[in-house]
C-alpha cells in the first residue's frame, strides 16, 4: 500500500526534532508498491528518508518525501544448512530499523553487527551513509545492495565492491547520483564463526568485563556497547540530536605532529593527543578531542547545545531549538576548531 499526506509534519520523523513540515509525504509497504509511484509528477525536490537520524532539517521541506516500510529480515535458502555455511547470508528490508536488525543477528548468534547496536535509523540509509563504531562499518558486512532506479524506473542491484564505500561515503552520495536510487533491501554477510572485533579504544576491557569469564558473545558485545553508547550519547526522545554531528578528521601525519607539540606546550610533555594511525600514513584525529580543546563541551547557544558528556553531538537542548540556531552553533565550532588547530571540520549530518 502507498499512503500520501499533504503538509506532514515531520517533528517525530527526525531525531533533532526540528519542527518542520513536508509539502507532500509517501510512505509504502513493499518492493512492488514502488512501481505505483509517479516519480516525474512528485513536487520537487524529492527527498528519501530512513529514519531520519543523519538530517538536519533547515526549514520546511517543499517537495516530497519518501519513506520506506519494507521490513523483513530473511536467511536466505543457501545458509540454511547450518552445518554447511560458516557464512549466513541474510537479507534485510530497507524499512527495518537498523538496531532491530542487530539485535535479531546477536539473539541467532551471527557475528558482524554487534559492534554497530543502537546506532539509529534504518537499514536502507545504512547502506547508503556506511554508517560505523567501535572500529567497524557496515560495508564490512555488505554483501549487495538492492535498489529501485527512478530514472530508469528498473529494479536494479550493487555488489558491494560497487559501492565505492569510504569513510561515512557511499557512491549513492555521488551528486550526479544522489537520490536517484532507492535501497528495497541489503543482503548482509555474517558468521556463524566467532569473529569479535575489540580493538577499538577500551572495548575489549569492557566486553571481558562484561562477560566474567564466560565465552564472548555477540549479545555480550551488543550488551556492552549499548551501555557504552547510553552513558555518552543522549536519548533523542529525551533530547533532539542527530548523534555525531561532524566526521572525524583525517590529516597528514606532519600535521598531527603540530598539533601534538602545539597540546605537548600547552599542557605538558606527558599530554597524550587521541589520534588513530592509518594504513596509508595519516591520521586520524577525534573531532569530539578537538572541540572540547576549543572550550566547547556543554556550552548553550539559545536552543542549541553541545552535549556535555560528548562534544561531538550538537543538540536541541530546550526541544525547541530553531535551524538556524543549531546552524549558527555550528559554524562557530568550526571557525574556532580552524583557528586552534588548522583544521576543517565537516559536518556528518545532512543539511536538508
């Protein structure tokens, strides 16, 4: 079935909780119920949403917006025979919302997601985001990508080494391409195998913790993060935010080197700057470290705030929060991070 509304308001429909509406709004339950939809008479721009966790909404939208309830989570007929396949296909609607997912994968026992558990949204704008945590994104598990092609107007499918996946980049963020497909559903790769990924910062103290003693499990790895995630980020029901607001920056390893005798000077020779080594030779460096540096943890701006037990998240602190003052807090973040340490911070969540 393919519901319409006209002038929706899309308040719960976003995590910020920006009080805007859509002049026209699409909501439908299947693969086939797209072919139903007159992609060329919809009032422009068109607009696909999941779970509306990575946007900031500006202002009202004028155009329309889509939105998936395609929900199935299916282990497909070649994995069945567990005593034959490590590896368990599973195939994913693009509705689903993406931590349900994980908790159905950590309840079977599969390994791959559980490091990715209580990340909000949905599994299509996973795919298209390559959302990540705790040393893990989901192009990890990708194993092909399905989609409607508007133009076209076909049923199309992307392996995964198609996708041109990059850190929080997909190649469905490719201007020239950008809106033209719609995820129907994802096809993960999991394991029956253990597989736990622990290197990220103290999670393997924590999840050993966590277990006692006991075999490592996806649940006790999902268990664990979850909690993790709860004492650093805010509850959007409680208080509006879009999680990380800016992406981590990468820079040269000459630059990293600046910055750490620049905070070595400031604070001591036994200062120890964050950062993360990459294969290629640069680095890595926590944007959250950066803006606490710049004084800006917990610090309001009207309705906008930064989160005080996590820089990295801007949020709607009085749940009224206007765009343009999340926007102003923003920029003024960003102006402070360039004049400190001579980088450019850019933003994670998409400005709509």
């Amino acid at each position: 079935m393919v519901r319409t509304e006209y002038y929706k308001d899309l308040t719960k429909m976003n995590t910020f909780g920006m009080k805007v509406k859509a002049r026209c709004f699409i909501e439908y339950d299947s693969v086939a119920d797209l072919v139903d939809v007159e992609f060329e008479e919809l009032a422009r721009p068109v607009l696909h949403i999941g779970g509306g966790s990575n946007l900031l909404f500006t202002d009202d939208f004028k155009g329309t917006i889509l939105h998936s309830k395609i929900n199935f989570i299916e282990v497909l007929d070649e994995c069945k025979d567990t005593s034959a396949n490590e590896t368990v296909l599973v195939s994913v609607g693009a509705g689903v919302v993406f931590d349900e997912f994980c908790d159905w994968a950590a309840k079977e026992g599969f390994w791959g997601v559980e490091n990715l558990s209580y990340i909000p949204g949905e599994v299509g704008a996973s795919a298209v985001q390559n959302i990540g945590a705790y040393g893990v994104e989901v192009k990890d598990v990708i194993r092909k990508v399905y989609c409607y092609d508007t133009i076209d107007e076909e049923f199309v499918n992307f392996d995964v080494e198609d996708l041109e996946y990059g850190y929080r980049d997909s190649a469905f963020k490719d201007p020239e391409v950008k809106g033209r497909y719609i995820v129907t559903h994802v096809v993960f790769a999991l394991s029956r195998e253990p597989q736990p990924k622990l290197d990220y910062g103290h999670l393997k103290e924590a999840v050993e913790t966590a277990a006692a003693g006991k075999d490592i499990t996806p649940g006790i790895i999902r268990k664990t993060i979850i909690k993790i995630r709860k004492e650093k980020l805010p509850e959007p029901s409680v208080m509006g935010s879009a999680g990380s607001f800016f992406k981590n920056p990468v820079i040269t390893a000459e630059h990293f080197a600046r910055i750490e005798a620049a905070a070595k000077a400031e604070h001591g020779a036994d200062v120890k700057v964050p950062h993360y080594d990459l294969p290629d030779g640069t680095v890595k460096v926590p944007a959250a470290w950066m803006i606490e540096q710049c004084g800006w943890k917990g610090k309001r701006s009207g309705g906008a705030a930064v989160y005080d037990k996590q820089p990295l998240v801007i949020v709607n602190y009085t749940g009224e929060a206007y765009p343009e003052e999340i926007i102003g807090l923003e920029r003024r973040i960003i102006a402070s991070v360039k004049s400190k340490f001579d980088v450019v911070l850019h933003p994670e969540v998409d400005h709509i």
